[in-house]
C-alpha cells in the first residue's frame, strides 16, 4: 500500500473509532437513570436512612441565574476556612490560644512560606466540582470513585471505614455508614450547581452525594436543607435565610434521637430555643461552643455553625476566625461557616491576604492554583 493510502487509511479508522466513542458516550448519556430515578430505585429498596425522601423526588426545580461572584466566594470560603483551621485542628481552643493567640492568618507553612493548605473539606469538595464540571451532573458513581482514588488528609473514621468498604469492591450505594459526622456536609455546596444550570434536582443531588459516606438521617437532612441554603443565597438576598433550617433538618429524621451536651434539651430544642437564649444574653462563642461542643458530630457542628452565622451574619471576615479560634473542629466548621459567609458577599468575604495566601492545592505537594482554576471553569461554565 502507497505511504499516503496508508496514512489516509489510519486517520480513516481513527476517525471512525471517535465517532463511535462520541456516539456511545451520547447514548450513555441519554440512556441514564437522571439522579431522581436512582434515588426513587434505592428509596423503593429501602437503601437509605431517612424519612420522607418521597417528597423532593417530584418538586419542580426553577431554573435560575446565579450570583457569579456569589458562587466563587462559596467555593473559596470552603478552601480558605478550611485552610485557615486545619494546622491547628482538634486542638483544646484555650490551649490554642495561650499557643498562638488570637489566629487572623494561615497559621501553617511550607519551605519557610506562610500558606494555606487543604485537608480533606477542600479535597472533597472540589472532587465534586471536578465530577461535576467532567460530566455535566453530579455522577454519584464516579463521584466515590473519585473521592477514594487519591490520598484524603484528615480524613475522619466515618470516611476511612467507607474508603475501606469501596476498595474492597462494595458498590458506592452500599458503603455508606449510619454516622451523624460533618464529612457530607462539608462537601455539599457544589451539589447544587447541576441544578443551575439544567433540570438537575439539587436536594436529590445532595441526597446522593451524602449517602455515598454517610447513609444517616440527620446526615441527609442536614445536607437536603443546606443545599437549599446554599442555592438561595447565591440567586437571591434573603435576610431570614436561617427561618426554618432545623426544621427543615428533622422534617427527614423522624423519631431517632440523637444525644446532645446540654440538659434538659433535645437536639431540636438546641438548634432552636438554646441558641436563641444564648444569643440573647449576648454569650460569646467559646463559652456557647464549650457548652454544646465543636468537634466532628454534626449536632455540635450544627450548633456551632448556627450560632456563629446567627451572632455574625453582618460581619463576615469575624465570623470565620470565630469558628477558626473557639471550635474544635476548626476546620471544617470554619469551612461551613465560609462557604455560607461567601455565599452571601462572595469575595469580600474574605481578606484580601487569605486569598492572596491560599495555595489553591488539592494535594500538600501538588500544583498552585488548582481551585483556582476550577473556580474559573465553573463561572464560564455556568454563564455559557
């Protein structure tokens, strides 16, 4: 065969096999349970542990224009929480203290340079927006395959018993554990740009994204009803953006109990009645967090998160480095605690330092400006 038959030969074939690949992956696409038949499928198998799931399967999702800058202080305010609490995590907040003082920067450094580095609240999430941002919707399958096929930092027993259950080839829908921790929340934000920008059903999305480490009650509602507080405040100005959150939380939990710190008081009663109370008498953070507890249970993270937002919904900066100071889980609740900061002010949320100190890392010793770069995929993604 003549050189140039051949050659025209072989791009022929080439051509042909894309063409085949494109097709499939169209076919694939159309062909796809959307999230909504999934989670009804698993609903109808009795797979997941909450009440009332039923009613957000058929709720018309209203598609509406975002915020841009409202979605970029989101995602930055999970990595810059996050990287502000987590070198000096699970760290007794008086011990903290009297060691640092009061902390307003990163408090780690690398080669002599002060910067901000992940942990797994920033790992998590954006492995959401990655999933999310590949595959236009968020694909609950590839998702764990996702979370699990890299080096997690400060991952929490929860996640590593699921890490353990995934790699020894259960399916994602069976390794999640009945664990009340604040590992799917931390990472639930994102869960709402599908919704955004197509038909996606963000609290089904949500649902998905939790149970894939997390298949608890408190856990799902938590996420269902911070998805729709995410979605809110990046599309509009809602002064009472917190009414109704603990209620949106138990409508999906039921009649389980889950323990709290304080007595004479369930954890309903906490998320509203005490924190109302302590808020009146004007008590400060580190006092309500000792009270209740700030460590990885998401009845003290919840409680700590809602109090801090509550106390200072108009000063953004001090409510971060609030949560950095007196929790102990600092990271992830100054991640929470970000994340809604930046949903309300989007960037000015935050110091013009943290974001100039951030290393926008996914990986301790990976490439600079990783977020940063997604931040930006995601902006043109959603204004296209």
């Amino acid at each position: 065969m003549p050189y140039e038959h051949y050659v025209v030969s072989i791009n022929l074939r080439k051509i042909l096999h894309y063409r085949k690949v494109y097709k499939k992956r169209i076919l694939n696409n159309f062909m796809r349970y959307t999230n909504t038949q999934l989670l009804s499928s698993l609903l109808s198998q009795g797979r997941i542990n909450a009440n009332n799931l039923e009613e957000i399967l058929d709720i018309s999702i209203k598609r509406v224009r975002p915020n841009i800058d409202k979605i970029e202080g989101m995602l930055l305010g999970v990595a810059i929480g996050d990287s502000l609490g987590n070198a000096i995590e699970l760290i007794d907040p008086n011990i903290r203290l009297r060691r640092y003082g009061f902390i307003e920067d990163y408090v780690s450094s690398l080669g002599g340079k002060r910067m901000g580095l992940p942990s797994d609240d920033t790992q998590l999430t954006f492995d959401t927006v990655k999933v999310i941002l590949e595959d236009g919707y968020l694909n609950p399958e590839k998702l764990a395959k996702t979370f699990f096929s890299h080096e997690i930092y400060g991952i929490g027993i929860s996640t590593s018993e699921v890490r353990d259950r995934y790699l020894r080839g259960m399916k994602w829908y069976e390794c999640g554990v009945e664990s009340a921790g604040n590992g799917a929340l931390m990472r639930i934000s994102p869960a709402i740009l599908p919704s955004l920008k197509g038909d996606e059903n963000h609290l089904v999305d949500a649902v998905l994204d939790t149970i894939i480490t997390h298949n608890d009650a408190l856990a799902i509602g938590t996420s269902i009803a911070f998805a729709e507080l995410f979605r809110n405040l990046v599309t509009s100005v809602n002064e009472d953006f917190l009414a109704n959150l603990p209620e949106r939380i138990f409508r999906f939990v039921g009649n389980r109990y889950y323990k709290v710190r304080i007595p004479n008081a369930n954890l309903y009663e906490l998320l509203t009645r005490e924190i109302d109370k302590a808020l009146k008498r004007d008590e400060d953070t580190l006092t309500f967090c000792e009270r209740v507890g700030s460590e990885a249970y998401l009845g003290e993270t919840l409680s700590c998160v809602l109090f801090i937002v509550k106390k200072f919904r108009e000063k953004p900066q001090r409510a971060i480095l609030e949560a950095v100071n007196y929790t102990w889980d600092s990271d992830t609740i100054a991640s929470i605690v970000g994340a809604i900061m930046g949903a309300i002010y989007g960037k000015s949320a935050f110091r013009k330092e943290w974001i100039d100190g951030l290393s926008g890392r996914l990986l301790i010793n990976g490439k600079d400006g990783v977020i940063f770069e997604m931040i930006d995929e995601v902006k043109s993604w959603l204004s296209s």
